[in-house]
C-alpha cells in the first residue's frame, strides 16, 4: 500500500493505516490491525504523518 504501483499511487502510512482499519474484520484481522496500530503510534510514524500534513 505504501509502495508506488504502476496503477496507483502510494499511500501514506496513515491512509494505508485508515485503509487497514477500514477492512479489519473483513480482510485483516483485527487483533493484528490494532497491534499494528499501537506500534506505530509508540514509533512515532502516525503522528508524524500527521504533524507533516498539518504544516
């Protein structure tokens, strides 16, 4: 999700993350999506995604 494609373009981690929780449940588990979730709030990667898109 995070990597160009020839057709698309790359998300964000945050909109690959939105994209995650969108579809836990259905396609991706949700157990694994929040774990996911977690990591990368306590990495810093969410809030810096935000923090850019902010300035």
């Amino acid at each position: 999700m995070t990597a160009e494609r020839s057709y698309r373009s790359k998300l964000t981690p945050m909109e690959a993350f939105i994209e995650l929780k969108k579809r836990a449940g259905t396609f991706y588990s949700p157990e694994i999506v929040n774990a996911l979730g977690e990591v990368l709030m306590a990495s810093g990667e969410l809030i810096k995604q935000q923090d850019q898109k902010a300035a």
